[in-house]
C-alpha cells in the first residue's frame, strides 16, 4: 500500500528449512520523525530505521532501548550545475568550500557523529579507497580546510569578485539534507555568496538526481543541490562524474577526468587502482566539481524482546536482514 505500509508473508517454501521464524513483518510507512519516536517509546513498533539528523539526540537520550548507529554505503555532497554561470568558475567553487566549517556542520547537523567529511566516495570502502584530510596534497588540502580569508581571495580572483546569487536545492526527507543546507547559506554569506533555500519535493528531486539526460546540463537544478548519492561498489565514482553519465549530477566535462575514470576501470591491480581512485578523488576536490560534507549516520532502533536482527549497511530493509529475526515474548 504506496506511502502506507509494505506487508511481507512468510515464503514456506523457503530454501534454508526452519526459516525464516517470523510468519510475517509489516513496515509502516512514518513521515513525522515525533510520530516514529513517540511509537518506539510506546512500543507500538518493534523496531525502527531513523536516517534523519533531527531525532539523533532524542535517540541517543532513549537509554531502555537497544540503538545501533552505523555508517552507511552513501554520502552527503554538495553539486554544482558546473555549466552554468557563477558555479562554472573554479576559484568560486573552491571559495564556497574554504567557507565552510566541516566539523561545525558535523556537529549542528549529526550530534558530532557524521564520518567520511572530507572524502568524494564512503568511508564504508575502507581507507584504502576513501579519503581522510591528511591523504590529499597540501596544495589540494588547503580547499578543504576552514578559511574565511583565503576564500575571500579565492573569490577575488574569480569573475564574481563580490559574490553572487543563487540557489541551495535539498529534499527535507534526505537525511540531514535541511540542517546541512542550513548551516552552509549561513557560512557562505559570510563572503558575499547568497544561497537562497529552495525546498523541493521527492519526485522534483529523484529527476534531478537522476532523470535527466546528461548531455542537456541545464535542464538539471540551476544551483547547488545537497543530497545522498548511493555507493554499493566503488566504480560508482565512474557513473557520478563521468560526462557520459546521467547520473554526473554537477554536469561535470572534463576530457582529463573522463580518461583517468576510464583508467581505473581498466586496472586490474588492486593496489594501482586504489592510487588511481584516491588521484581521481584528489582531482574532483583540486576542481571542486562536487563538495565533500559530513554525512550522518544511519541508525537503528529495536525493542529489547527483537532478538536476531542485524543492520544492513546501504539502509533499507529486504528480506533478508528479516531472515533470522525472532521475538522474545
């Protein structure tokens, strides 16, 4: 039942003999993050999936129940149309990113508990794919560093030298999405860069993240967006930049980038493509075609009685994490 409830059944005739144990689950469909909190605390659900950075807090004050919190197989960035004015120049992308405070926005958006703040691709890879601060060049790490005057200069030097206007896009059911696009309107408009909000629904959003044709840039968003991009394999970092793709979400055409993509697919040596993603990674943050941000954590929340579940690391429930779930009453 579409934005209600999805019932799962038993299947008797599953291949492992005893299994699964539950005869069934339904997963209720919740839009109000106080409605969800309210029924975990009533016990009228036995277990909960949260992504959203608002009830963090009160999900970490719920001490009688059992909460996991755990990195996902995603991240949080900030896109550019990259083809369009203002977002096109390189010293103004960098500018917007040395203007902003990455731990603050951990802390006002994740209670401090957001990973991956500074790498293109998920910390959940490991660090031999993923990057921390001190992995980038100096000259390449100074865009990611916290520096109101060096931004300021960055902007100088780029054709809007007083700033200029445009738009933060974000869909408030994206995890963080509000608070994150929030804190940054507030840090780049300490240097003359004004993002005006625009809040936009689920369907506006999955076309820009997805829909579109890549080879018409600007039917895109026209400003800077904040959302989740997915990552299940690490050749993801192929479809979300290159200008073949309809998923490069910042528009991005860069001839260098497109062959060093096309590069680390062909590698078969592990360790030569872990050097080639991390220079691939260091050359999207040296462009700053897309900004790296915190991005919180998933959690999960489950009656003492819910015995046997486990967290599924990309966040949804399917079958299987249901598989070996028993209740305890």
């Amino acid at each position: 039942n579409p934005g209600v409830v999805i019932e799962m059944e038993r299947n008797p005739d599953f291949f492992l003999k005893g299994l699964p144990y539950l005869d069934g689950v339904s997963i209720l469909v919740v839009g109000e993050e106080s409605t969800y909190i309210a029924a975990m605390r009533a016990r009228r659900l036995d277990s909960g999936l949260n992504r959203f950075a608002d009830s963090i807090a009160d999900l970490l004050r719920m001490k009688d129940l059992p909460l996991q919190i755990c990195p996902a197989a995603s991240k949080i960035v900030a896109q550019m149309n990259t083809q369009l004015p203002g977002w096109n120049d390189v010293n103004v992308r960098r500018a917007v990113s040395m203007a902003i405070d990455r731990e603050t926005l951990n802390r006002v958006a994740y209670q401090g508990l957001g990973t991956g703040t500074y790498s293109v691709s998920t910390d959940v890879f490991g660090k031999e794919w993923s990057m921390a601060l001190e992995d980038y060049p100096p000259e390449i790490r100074r865009y990611l560093t916290y520096d109101p005057k060096a931004a300021k200069e960055a902007l100088a030097k780029s054709a809007y030298p007083t700033g200029f206007t445009s738009k933060i896009i974000y869909w408030p059911q994206q995890a963080g999405s509000r608070q994150v696009s929030e804190a940054i309107t507030s840090m780049v408009d300490d240097i003359g860069v004004v993002l005006k909000m625009e809040e936009v629904t689920r369907e506006v959003y999955s076309g820009i993240y997805g829909e579109f044709p890549y080879d018409k840039p600007t039917g895109r968003h026209t400003g800077m967006i904040v959302g989740i991009i997915a990552w299940a394999t690490v050749d993801q970092i192929h479809e979300y930049h290159h200008s073949t793709n309809n998923r490069n979400r910042s528009a991005i055409r860069d001839p260098k980038l497109d062959a060093m993509l096309d590069e680390q697919r062909r590698t078969i040596d592990v360790a030569k493509r872990q050097k080639l993603v991390k220079d691939i990674q260091s050359y999207i943050v040296d462009q700053m075609y897309v900004l790296p941000l915190p991005t919180g954590p998933f959690a999960e929340v489950h009656q003492p009685y819910v015995k046997g579940i486990y967290y599924r690391t990309y966040g949804w429930y399917d079958g299987e994490p249901m598989r070996d779930v028993w209740l305890d009453k």
